[in-house]
C-alpha cells in the first residue's frame, strides 16, 4: 500500500508542478498572494462587524460595551471595501 502511495504522490507532484510552472497559472497565482492582506483585512471587518459590534449577538449587548455598535458602520464599510471590490483588484493585478 506504502508504494502505491508513493507512486500516487510521484505522478501527482509530476503533474502539479509541470501546472504550477504555467505563465497563466503563476499571474494568477503570484496575484491572488498579493492580495491575501485584502482578503484578511476584509475577514477581520466582516468578524468585527458580526461579532463584536453587533448589538443583538455581539459583544455590544452588553450594557457597558454598548458604545461599541457605533463603530459597526466603519467595520462595514472596511468589509464592502476590500471584499467587494476585489474582482477590480484582482483584475488589476493580473492584468
């Protein structure tokens, strides 16, 4: 069983690397890394937004962390900012 699997694990990494050295295939790549801050930053807004400074299920239910839900529109419009926009970014990067 052993080798079998190590012949699987050959012709698979044969075939991944001779994809992975494709110009395409290295853009787009190359492209979506640079763009990985975008998306964490854009994580991080949606998760603030939902679970922090939410009234109804985050944090800001708590009577002393009320003030917290006035902050929900920033967490918002950091999310729509990175996530929604990042077809242009990525179009922008590949391109």
């Amino acid at each position: 069983m052993q080798g079998f699997m190590d012949r699987l694990a050959d012709v698979l990494g044969k075939f991944a690397n001779r994809i992975n050295n494709l110009r395409y295939i290295m853009v787009i790549k190359n492209a979506f890394a640079a763009l990985i801050p975008v998306i964490i930053t854009g994580a991080f807004g949606t998760l603030f937004s939902a679970m922090v400074f939410d009234a109804e299920n985050g944090l800001a239910q708590i009577e002393a962390l009320r003030f917290l839900e006035s902050l929900k529109p920033i967490s918002s419009a950091v999310s729509y900012v990175t996530l929604s926009f990042l077809t242009i970014y990525a179009v922008f990067l590949i391109g």
